[in-house]
C-alpha cells in the first residue's frame, strides 16, 4: 500500500458481505486515488463466454490457437467495457501499470495482441466491466471490515482456479476461511 491507496492489492471480500455482486469476490484494485478507487474481479466468470468467442464476435482474427479461457464478469459498472490484465511482457500505449508486473490496457490494440505471434503477453485475464468506487468509499469499507487486503501473485491474478481463488488468497494470509465471522467487533 503505497500513500495510503491500494493500487495493485487484492481485496478479499468478508462474509456477510451486504452486495451479492461480490460475495466471496477477489479483486485486483488497478488504480486508487483521492477520487476513486478502480479494480477487477478475478474469480468471476462469464457463464460460457471464453475469449476466443469474444474475440469472435469483435472480429478479430487470431493467427495463432488460443486457449478456451474464460472471461471474468470485472465488476457491476461499464459491463459492455473491456480490460485486459496482463503481464508486462506486453506494453501499449495507454497501458496502466497496476504493479507487481501486471499492467492493464482497454483498448483493441492489446485484444489484437493476444491474438497474435507477436507481442502478446505471456498471461492475460479478458474482464468485461469493473468495480468502482468513490472518493474515501474503498478507505471506509476497509475500516468497516468489508475486504481484507493481500499483496497479489501472478497465480491468484491469472490461474484458471475460479472456484478456489477466494480461499487460496486468505490462505495466503494465514485465514482459515471456515473459522471467518460475518460479524465484526472493535478492540
């Protein structure tokens, strides 16, 4: 956490989480300023959508086999809005660095990318949409309990382990999620 904002940490939703958008959600927050706060889902998937299909359907010819990844539901705002996460290997032009060797880009360019022998990164994760929030509003649901916090990895950012991401990020902090609480206290 750099100057009190949490760009390139993990948020790990807490049970009892009052949205049900984000129950048991793992976020990668991509950017995080005074005024708002930007991430993506991880663990999400679009129900039958792989990124070939998508790809498809945005008319981009791939000249090389892609794999039948899934495209991850990035959050509630702008859901007919692309983002890619991707490794550093590849970098374009408004490519936002989110730390930890993963950048983030929304534009066709790096769909084309993907989609090439030339210049595509080594991992990526396709999310249509993404988790906002307003100014101070991601500081207050920290302090209220709603996420904890964890330091990515590039396995909990890009493995095709949906269903376990959750638990494997808690892990990762020592939590044990069938001893977590919906309820939180104050010392």
């Amino acid at each position: 956490m750099e100057g009190g904002f949490f760009s390139g940490q993990l948020l790990i939703a807490m049970p009892g989480i009052s949205d049900p958008r984000f129950e048991r959600a793992l976020i990668l927050v991509c950017a995080h300023d005074r005024e708002h706060a930007m991430g993506l889902t991880l663990n999400n998937p679009v129900e039958g959508l792989t990124v070939p299909d998508l790809l498809e359907k945005l008319e981009i010819k791939s000249t090389i086999l892609l794999p039948p990844d899934l495209v991850m539901v990035g959050g509630p705002v702008q859901q007919e809005r692309g983002f890619v996460l991707h490794t550093t290997d590849y970098h374009g032009e408004f490519s936002l660095d989110v730390g930890g060797g993963v950048a983030l880009t929304a534009t066709r360019e790096v769909l084309e990318a993907m989609a090439s022998h030339n210049g595509h990164p080594s991992r990526s994760l396709l999310a249509l949409g993404y988790a906002g929030w307003g100014a101070g509003q991601l500081e207050n649901e920290i302090k209220q309990n709603v996420w904890l916090t964890c330091e990515p990895d590039e396995a909990l950012i890009f493995d095709h382990d949906y269903d376990r991401k959750w638990s494997r990020a808690l892990a990762k902090l020592g939590v044990d999620p069938e001893r977590l609480s919906s309820v939180a206290g104050r010392a």
